[in-house]
C-alpha cells in the first residue's frame, strides 16, 4: 500500500485573469477543488500564497472559513511566499522577505504556524535552504526526479518515492518529501494532460495502480494548482474539467493499494532517512521566460528598483519609506504578471498576461522608486 497526497498551491494572481476579475477562479476553481476533497475524504496539503490569503479574507470569507472547517480532516496548511515570485530571479534577502511576510499573513489570516514550504516552480538551491531553515521550515517538496538525482550522486540505488535528508552543511538539514509528474505508462505531467481531456480517467488510475506495484510503501505526492478546474479549462477550451476531477477523484477514493496521506503523516511515518545533497534546481520554467522579449523591461526596471533599495539602505534613508519600497518591489515579484514568452518543451507559449496584470508588476516597481527618489 502507497501513500498518498495531493499538494495543491493557491495562487489567485493569475496571469490570463485580469486584476479584479478573481472571482471565477475562487468559484469555479479554489470552491469546486475544495468541496470535491471533502465529498471524497481524500486529504490534500494546501499552499496558499499571502497575497492570496488577503484577497479571501477581503473579498472571499466563506472560502477560508470551509478551510479552517475542514482542517485536520481533509486539510493541512503549509507556506507559499508573499506574491508567488520565481526563486532564480530573487537574491536571498528578496527570498528572506518573501518567506518571512507570507509566513507572517499565516499566522495573522490563516492562523497556522507551518513547518511546509511547496517552491514555486519546484526550484531550490542551497541559499534557499538556508532561508528556509533559518525560517523555521522542516520540510518542502521537490521532485522525486530531482531526489533521484541526489541519490544516483551518493551512489545509492533507493527509491526516490521516499522522503529524504537535505544536507545544508553547519549541521542544518531539511526533509525533502517527493511529488511526481509522471506514472508508470502514462506520459509525463498526466495530470495536466487528464484536466484538459487528453488523457483519460482511468488509464492514470491504472497508472497509480502500477505505482503502487512497483514502489510498495512509497508515497505518491501529486502536485497541481489549486486554479486546476477553473484554469485548465480557461486555457484548453474542454468544458468538462470538473466532471474528470469528479471521476478521478471518486474511483481514486475506492483503490484498495492507497492511504490518504498528509504529509507530515509520511514524513512521521518514516523511521529513518537517508542523507543526500540536492542539486540546485532553477524550477520547471526557464528563466528567459522571465528576463527576455516582453519581458526584457520589466526586468530591467526591477534591477534598478533592487539597486535603489540597496542605496537607500546604505545611505540611511527613512526606514518606513524603505519598508513601503520593500513591500511594492515584492509586489512586483509576482512571477504571473512577467511573463515575456511562455518558454516551455511541454507546452510553448501556453500563457499570455493580461494587460492589467503586466500593468500592476509596472506600478508597483514605479512606485517603490518614486519613493526612494
């Protein structure tokens, strides 16, 4: 019998949605999602970004209320920045600020205190783990071909379906807990395939089946956005996404091969844990998508608002004026509002920003040198 478990991010900054029209990914997406989990009595790790945090307390109650609801019964909570930035863009006080502001809105709005980080774009590297650690963090998901990849260095031939020791050096480590995006005779990212109708219901079940054959006692972590029935639907054009959430769901509650899991279950679980170094992983979106084309400017202007609060630093300029700079430079981090061109071997050009995303990365980088000028 395999473990398993569901990480799903929430991050209501989407780059197809123009700012201020959420509403349809909360109830067409983040509502459906939830309320099927309860019906089936699957458990699921959620991840939900600080800026979305806000936007549901604001705008959105009753979604945070089901939540806190269903907490310790189909839910557990871990941490997923400020604005949902790509790590490979950020120094590590940019990172050091984006964990500590997203960890400090799940105390305030979420009333949790998480030892769980889910990386956006699954990146890590050893300064992140540091940040991690330094903040409290136990444990954060990567994928099991990365895992794979630290053990093959450490000439070890276990199954990377477990979770495993990260060696941070200094006597600092953290649990890397696997997630996959491929199964045993399906192809890779089935699980995207399967929400946009191109990969039936039951060739995945069949393939958890298989999984379960080959890695007995392993985990099988399935990672997704949180947006998934709203989203994949939005970009596809196949109209049924949540009926195939439905059915998946349902005929995966009645395999005998699995025990829904949360992932602090897995990891208390497991008596021991082999010790690797991962390899430093720039996430799954290539970081031009990021810095060139349309997205040149952008990056451009935010070298030189993160110069200007270096400056400003130095030069002993108003904490408070800083601090709002601070705020609007990690505003701007929002990684859905930068797209250039969606560079990408599964699905090129997949993506496009709406304007009034693009607009509200542009403003908040103008208003933090505004300040510091």
């Amino acid at each position: 019998m395999i473990k398993l478990g569901f990480a799903f991010n929430f991050n209501v900054q989407r780059c197809e949605i123009e700012v201020g029209d959420e509403k349809q990914i909360v109830e067409e997406g983040y509502k459906q999602l939830l309320e099927l989990y309860a019906k089936y009595g699957l458990k699921a790790n959620l991840f939900i970004s600080g800026f979305t945090s806000q936007l549901l307390k604001e705008e959105y109650p009753y979604v945070l209320n089901f939540i806190t609801q269903h907490k310790g019964k189909e839910f557990q909570l871990g941490t997923y920045t400020y604005t949902h930035p790509i790590p490979q863009l950020l120094n590590e006080k940019e990172f050091s600020k984006q964990m500590e502001t997203g960890l400090a809105l799940d105390r305030s709005i979420l009333n949790t205190e998480t030892e769980g980080f889910l990386p956006p774009e699954f990146a890590f590297s050893q300064d992140m783990g540091e940040v991690l650690y330094n903040n409290g963090i136990k444990w954060f998901i990567a994928l099991s071909s990365q895992i794979k990849k630290g053990l093959t260095e450490k000439g070890l031939s276990q199954d990377p379906h477990f979770p495993c020791k990260v060696d941070l050096g200094n006597n600092h480590s953290l649990i890397a807990v696997p997630a996959v995006y491929q199964l045993p005779d399906t192809p890779a990212r089935f699980f995207k395939l399967m929400m946009k109708g191109l990969l039936p219901v039951d060739t995945v079940i069949e393939g958890v089946k298989k999984f379960a054959e080959e890695h007995p006692n392993g985990t099988l972590l399935f990672k997704r956005d949180a947006e998934t029935i709203f989203i994949d639907r939005f970009n596809s054009g196949f109209e049924k996404t949540f009926e195939v959430m439905d059915e998946f769901l349902k005929k995966l509650s009645s395999l005998d091969c699995i025990s829904p899991s949360w992932i602090e279950e897995v990891i208390s679980s497991q008596k021991e844990f082999t010790t690797i170094s991962l390899p430093d992983y720039l996430g799954n979106t290539k970081i031009e998508t990021f810095t060139e084309g349309e997205a040149k400017p952008i990056w451009d202007l935010t070298q030189k608002v993160r110069d200007a609060i270096n400056e400003a630093e130095k030069t002993g300029v108003d904490a408070n004026i800083v601090d709002q700079a601070w705020n609007h430079l990690m505003l701007s981090h929002n990684s859905d509002g930068r797209i250039g061109y969606w560079f990408s071997e599964w699905n090129p050009g997949e993506h496009t920003v709406a304007p009034s995303r693009r607009t509200f990365v542009e403003e908040n980088l103008q208003a933090a040198l505004k300040l510091l000028s």
